[in-house]
C-alpha cells in the first residue's frame, strides 16, 4: 500500500516544475503540517521556491512564517544536521599541540571545563536561522526573476487542458515562441517538462509532435525522440499523413529503409490513397537508393488504381508527374512523351495537365512538339458545353497566355500569330463587354457618390428655416405665428448658420406680453393679408440682430440642383 507521501512524490515527478501546479503543492504542504513533519515541510517549501511557479510570493511568505514559529532543530532535515555536525567537528578538532596544552592548563587554572555542543550550538542559532533564510531567499529571487520572463507566455496560454476543439492562431504561435524561449535558456528539463506540457493542448497539432521528435533528437535524446514519434503515429495524430511522411523520412535517415517504405505503404493503404505528395517522395526515395524499377513501379501502381476511378482529378497529376519524373531521372525524352500520349486516352485535359504539359515541353531537348500540343490548347481553351468539367473562362484565359508566352520563346511567327489570333476572338471581346460593364456601374457609383458628398458639404444636415431664409423674421412662440406671413423668394446659394447673439437672450425677454392668445381664445384670422413691415410695426424701432433658432419642426432645406452629367461620361 503505498502511503500518501509517495502519492504525492509520484505526481511531482511529471508536474512538479509546471506553472499552474500550485493546487498540487498546496496539498502536500496541508498533509505534511497535519503530520506536523516539520522538517519534510521545510524541505517541500525549498523545492517549491526552486521553480518559478504561479503563487510563488505566498509560498516564500508561508516558509517565513514557518521559520520564525519552529527552532531551526525542527526544519532541518537529517542530512543537513549531519552536514552541519560534521562541518563544526571539522572546525573545532585539529588544532596545534602547543595550543591544546595552553588551552588545557588555562582551563584547569580558572577551574572550568569545555562547553557542551548544545550551548555552542545555542549560541549560534540566530546566525545560522538567518543563513538558513538567506539560502531559500535566494532561490526564491531568482525564481522571481525568471518568473518574470515567462509569465506573459503563460498569461496567453487559455487552454491548458486537451480538447478536440481547434487552439486559435493566437494560442498556437505562443506555444510556438514559449517553446522557442525556453529551448534558448538551454535548461534541457525545462525544455522536456514544457514539450509534455505544451502537448496536452496541441496533441492534435503534427508540427508540435514533429518539433518535440526534432528536437530531442538534437539534443541525442533518441530514447524521449523515438517515443514522441510512437505516440503521435500510433495513438494521437494517426490518421494524419504529415506525421507518417516524417516518419518516413526520419527513418530513411536513420538508416531503416524497411521501416520508410511501411510508412510509405501505410499511407497509400489506409491513411491516405492516392496523396500525390507521398506517391512522389516515395518514389524519390527508391530512386535515391538506386531501385529505378521500383520507382516507376510506384507511379504505375497508383496509375493503376487511379484508372479504375471515374473522371478521377489526380489522374492527370500522376501521369504529368511520371512524365517529368522519367525525363529528369533517365534523361528518355521518348519514354517521358509516350507517357503522355498514353495520358492523353484515359483523361480528359484539364488546367493543371495542361500546365504541366506546357512546362514538360519547355525542358524537353528541341525540337518542340508544337504541332501535337497547339489542338490539346486548342480543344481546351474553346468553350464546349458537352464536355464534363469544363475549365472556367479564366482558366481558359490563363492557359490560353501561358500557351502564348511559350510560343513566344520557342515558336515561329506563323504559330505565334495563329495563336494571339485565336486569342483575341475568344477572350477580348467577352472582356470588353465585361470591362465595359464594370466601368459603367462604377461611374454611376461614383457620380451618386459626388452628388451625394456635394450636398452634405455645402450645407449642414439640419438647417434651420431662419438660415434658409435669411430675410425673414424669427420665429414667436404662441398664436403670433398664425399670422399670415409674406415669404421671399428662397435665395439660390443658403447662408451658414448665424451665432446666437448674448444679449439676444435678455431682449426676447421683454416680448413676453406678444407670446400668445389666452387659453381657449382661437386665434382671429385677418381677412386680408398683413403686409411684412406692418406686422411688427408695433415693436420697438431696434435693430435687432438676425438670431438662428432651433431647428424644430423646420423643413429641411433642399439642395441645389446639380449641374447635369453625362451618364458614360468620356467613353462615349
């Protein structure tokens, strides 16, 4: 039965050194005080102060606290008591055989004996209690200190725990700088510990297991190396072909070539048929080690397989790929064009085939096939209804270019015109058409746009009808304003809005008598029309100046008419 002490050592040994392992601690320290194990306890709050982990200040406050409550008898452990008992004997035996016999007469003449090792040591317990902090202050202070470099890397990390949901960028390029800090400091444990740590989150990130694998092997871990690569292969990134291809090639390096091609196989079985990255580099691989028969025996079987698909998109790959592959590795220009050929009567031209046909004929020895290659660009780049997967009018477009440049180097005037002729009658007219609607649409934008920004810069949002009016008199709250009034003509360029005038405030005062009608008394209308200098012929003869009031319930003034544009502008 194994005793909760051990439990606790047990758990320490994979998280002992991690930031947010306080938890853990904390329960050690609880059950060490209710065995009142002074010693073990001291010992516990030495091992924390060593590691810059999360709560670090208490722990130092706590192991204070206890140093100054317990005799320095207690917290030490038996090893350091011992180390101390030795070092005192070391320091007080030894001595000159002359001093010993002077020491010995002067001690029988003044009638005492030599001290007891308790009142020694007695006597130097407050020295030895202030070394003994000291030591773990120091400690802690640099733990602080490297605490202070890490915390805004553990500060980002909000998922420290596994979950199937995706990490964001943000938490994954911290992982990222994290483990590049630390692998700097130069500190292997830590560097082990924050791998262990940082794979919990990210097990389902091949480039972490990729990493970790890289890097122990630097460091000539091949042990901890060969582990991480079991693990990410066979339980938490299995199903994901980067892993295998590096596995494949670790081993390749490693000198396990049996080992590389089950990778390889493992991937065109099972993890991923017909991934044209691993057909390649498998078939790389058998070529590096001299086996030309089983490198095309590769791309054959693939081909093979691929065939037996209906209207398969890797098919073209394949074959456009072992063309250049047999070209490059046997230098059988021959062999490389059959290849093609035979491509020609299991698939159907496609863009990229057709890409990768073009740039097959730019490394082939001259002469050039143009007169096989200028139908398949023809057959391609011409709209066809009845063909199945019909590349997109861009896509015509760009081969149709491509096609042309590569005239361009290696034609002859006659090709070269056949096909810039045949290009222009496909594409230009349809892009002029197109352009030309874009172009119109965009001018119709950008003259709303101009009339628009010309309104709302000449005049304010809101305006007042005093502003739009400049000639007219204020508005008077009550039944004056019933009265019939004579508007001039709106001028053809607004005025801005006036200032309130300070002393407008004080004046307007003494009209309170002309606010208003009495309550219930319906405001008489005048039988003909007042003129405007007879309606305020009873105030006084001041000139009062023009005041702005508030745009209450006032019409919006309309903008001036803009001058007429012309709808297509200078295209027409």
């Amino acid at each position: 039965m194994l005793l909760p002490g051990s439990l606790f050592e047990r758990a320490l040994v994979y998280v002992g050194t991690d930031f947010l392992v306080s938890p853990l601690w904390d329960k050690y320290i609880e059950y060490e005080h209710m065995q009142q194990a002074w010693s073990r306890l001291a010992m516990i709050y030495t091992r924390i102060l060593e590691n810059p982990i999360q709560n670090i200040d208490r722990y130092f406050s706590n192991f204070k606290e206890l140093a100054e409550t317990r005799p320095l008898s207690e917290l030490r452990s038996a090893e350091e008591s011992e180390t101390v008992a030795v070092a005192s004997d070391a320091s007080e035996t030894a001595p000159s055989e002359s001093d010993g016999k002077a020491d010995e007469g002067k001690s029988l003449a003044d009638g005492t004996s030599e001290p007891s090792k308790l009142e020694s040591a007695g006597s130097t317990d407050p020295e030895e209690m202030k070394k003994f902090i000291g030591v773990r202050e120091a400690m802690y202070i640099k733990a602080k200190e490297f605490e202070s470099k890490i915390i805004g890397f553990e500060m980002a990390i909000r998922r420290p725990y596994f979950h199937v949901r995706p990490l964001n960028v943000a938490e994954l390029e911290n992982w990222h700088n994290y483990l590049d800090f630390i692998e700097s400091d130069g500190d292997f444990n830590k560097v082990v510990k924050l791998y262990e740590r940082c794979l919990v989150a990210c097990a389902n990130y091949p480039e972490y297991w990729i990493r970790y694998v890289l890097s122990m092997g630097a460091s000539g871990s091949m042990d901890l190396a060969d582990n991480a690569l079991a693990r990410a292969t066979q339980v938490f990134v299995k199903r994901q072909p980067e892993i295998h291809l590096f596995a494949a090639r670790l081993k390749e390096q490693k000198g396990d070539i049996a080992g590389a091609r089950a990778a390889f196989q493992l991937l065109h079985s099972e993890i991923s048929p017909g991934l044209l990255e691993a057909v390649i580099k498998h078939a790389n691989m058998e070529q590096r080690l001299g086996n030309l028969d089983d490198a095309f025996s590769v791309y054959e079987q693939v081909i093979a397989v691929e065939k037996g698909k209906e209207n398969s998109i890797l098919l073209p790959l394949l074959y456009a790929q072992y063309s250049r592959f047999s070209y490059l590795v046997l230098r059988d220009a021959e062999k490389a064009r059959k290849i093609i050929v035979e491509a020609l009567d299991h698939v159907q031209p496609s863009k990229h085939f057709m890409e990768a046909l073009i740039f097959f004929e730019t490394i082939l020895p001259p002469p050039r096939k143009i007169e096989y290659l200028d139908p398949l660009v023809e057959n391609l780049i011409k709209p066809n209804v009845d063909t199945q997967n019909t590349p997109s009018s861009t896509e015509r477009e760009e081969i149709s270019l491509i096609y042309i440049e590569f005239l361009d180097l290696f034609g002859d005037v006659e090709t070269i015109k056949k096909a810039e002729d045949r290009h222009c009658k496909l594409f230009l007219p349809h892009r002029s058409r197109s352009e030309l609607r874009k172009r119109s649409a965009d001018e119709f934008l950008s003259s709303d746009r101009t009339k628009l920004a010309k309104t709302y810069n000449d005049t304010t949002p809101a305006q007042p009808v005093s502003n739009a009016y400049p000639n007219a008199p204020a508005q008077w709250s009550g039944g004056y304003a019933a009265q019939p009034q004579a508007w001039p003509q709106p001028q053809a360029a607004p005025a801005q809005p006036q200032q309130w005038n300070p002393a407008y405030g004080q004046q307007q005062a003494a009209y309170g008598a002309y606010g208003g009608y009495p309550a219930g008394y319906a405001a008489p209308q005048a039988p003909t029309p007042v003129p405007q200098a007879a309606a305020y012929g009873a105030y006084p003869a001041q000139a009062y100046p023009a005041a702005a009031t508030a745009p209450v319930a006032a019409p919006v003034q309309q903008p001036a008419a803009a001058a007429p544009q012309a709808y297509y502008n200078t295209y027409y």
